[in-house]
C-alpha cells in the first residue's frame, strides 16, 4: 500500500510538473504560434505522457528477459543522454520479482540521473553468471557528498526492492566525479 501512494505521488508530481506545464506553454501560445508549431509541442507533449505510462505499465516479465527489459528502457532514454549498456549474461531463468525489483532500480537510477546529475552519460552494465548477478549504473555527473544527502524516496525504494530479492549495493560519489551505484545479489 506505501509503495501504492509513492508511485502515486510519483505520477501526480510528473504529470503536475512536466506534461500540465507543457499543454499550459502550448495553451498561452495558441495565438502566437504557427500551426506547424503547436503540432510540435502537442506531439512532444505527447511522448511525454507515452513515455510516462511506459513506465508505470507493469512489464509482462514472463515473455521479457531482463536484458531486454533494461535495454528497451534504455533506448528511449538514449535521446537525452548517451547511453552505454554492457551485457554478459548466460541463459538462467530469472524469478519476476527479481526481474522487476531490478529493473524498477535501473529505472529510479537513471531518473536521478537524469533529474539532478547534470550528466552526459550513463554507463549499464549487467553481468548474470551462474552463481550471481551484478548490476552497474554510472554516471558522470555532477556527484554529491554522500553524507550532506539523507536519501528521498527514490533511495528508500531501491534500499526495498534491494531487501526483497536479498541483493547488497553500495553507492559511491564524490562531487564532480559522478557517481556509481553497485548491486549484487546471489543466483539461487
């Protein structure tokens, strides 16, 4: 139910603060715009929304293999930064739950990335072998002091979903020196 209300609040502040002000610039320029213009806008507007219920839409994890999971999200990610996405994986199957914690972490990595880093690339990096599987997220942003940041909710999320699956990680960064984020959990 709390995790309910996170994502709640998540999508009420997207919709509040990204698509509403957008439709709101394209409402103020009707009269100022070329129609040429406004059909922009209102496509741009929409891949917004796209793009958002992508994201809230549960993936079907039986017929997705996490790789691909994680490289579809990332294609669409690719337009606003560059991305790098390594992967060495044997063919092991995966729980759903496992599926989903891990890509939900990748997902609140990069929105931090994307939202506060400042960063011109992120680097994924996925390696499954037979006995563990480890997952990488780099950016080479802008960094902070670990101590000065308590961690919002989106931290909160990954420290759960890390829990559930029983996976360690560590969060590494410095100011100006990016930061990276280290998962690792035992295959059983």
């Amino acid at each position: 139910m709390f995790i309910q209300e996170q994502d709640r609040g998540r999508l009420a502040e997207e919709l509040h603060d990204n698509i509403i002000s957008q439709l709101n610039l394209i409402r103020l320029n009707l009269n100022d715009k070329k129609p040429e213009e406004l059909n922009h806008d209102l496509k741009k507007s929409m891949q917004l929304i796209r793009e958002l219920s992508h994201n809230l839409t549960p993936p079907d994890l039986n017929e997705v293999d996490l790789t691909d999971l994680i490289a579809d999200y990332l294609e669409q990610i690719n337009k606003n930064i560059e991305v790098i996405f390594r992967h060495f994986t044997i063919e092991i199957p995966l729980s759903e739950p496992v599926k989903l914690n891990l890509f939900r972490i990748v997902q609140e990595l990069v929105s931090n990335i994307l939202k506060h880093a400042e960063a011109t690339r992120v680097d994924v990096s996925l390696r499954i072998s037979l006995n563990y599987l480890m997952l990488t997220v780099e950016d080479n942003g802008r960094g902070f002091i670990s101590g000065n940041h308590s961690g919002g909710i989106g931290m909160r999320n990954i420290q759960s979903r890390a829990q559930k699956i029983k996976a360690i990680y560590k969060l590494k960064t410095q100011p100006e020196k990016g930061t990276k984020f280290i998962a690792c959990m035992a295959i059983q």
